[in-house]
C-alpha cells in the first residue's frame, strides 16, 4: 500500500502549520493515495521519524517522503536523505523514497504569477 509522508519545516505556530494540513487534506481527498501523514523537521509534531513511523502502523509498504519546500537546501539534501536511510533500516520490509521539493516545478510559476496579480488588484 502507498503512502505520501508530506515534510514541512515546523512552525511554533498553529496557522503555519496548518498549511500542510490543508494540503494533506486535499491529497486524501484526491485518492491516489490510501495514506496520507503530515510530519515536520523540527518545531512541531509528528517528527519526521514518527510521521513514518504512522505511516508502516497504517499499513504502508511504499512511503514516498515529499519535502513541502521550495528549495533543496541542508534540510532537504542531507537531512531528509539521513531520515530516509533510518527509516528504512527500522522497517526494512518498506520502501521509503524521498522525492524531489517544490522548488523548481513549472506549475509553481503560475502559482507565483497568480499571487503577484491578486496583489496588483489590490
């Protein structure tokens, strides 16, 4: 069974963290995937390691780790490929695979665009 383990960086702050929420929601609405788990780098929880962790509880046997950033910076290069490398030694019977971030999707330049019209109508 797949799993999406959406990664954000964390925020102290409820709101911010409630982005990826929304989005995970959105994503289970879709359907692909039977699991959809939020997790977070530092700041909030589930860790990284926890959201994984729920991820193989549900039943996972592919988790698929997507960095909810925008650019591949010491969190998503080095940090996420560590937790990557630790998960799969714990639950060796799961393939865990860390996807690429936002950053350079095409589609993200229309999102950019749209937001810089909303402000201009301001």
């Amino acid at each position: 069974m797949n799993a999406l383990l959406l990664i954000a960086h964390g925020s102290r702050r409820a709101e911010a963290n409630a982005d990826l929420e929304f989005v995970a929601d959105a994503m289970r609405q879709r359907g692909r995937y039977p699991i959809v788990q939020v997790s977070y780098l530092e700041l909030a929880e589930p860790s990284i390691p926890a959201g994984g962790e729920l991820c193989v509880q549900r039943g996972a046997t592919r988790v698929t780790m997507l960095p909810y950033f925008l650019s591949p910076g010491v969190h998503v290069r080095d940090d996420m490929e560590e937790l990557r490398t630790e998960l799969a030694a714990k639950f060796p019977a799961v393939l865990f695979r860390l996807a690429e971030p936002l950053g350079r999707h095409p589609l993200l330049l229309d999102v950019v665009e749209q937001r810089a019209s909303e402000a201009e109508s301001k």
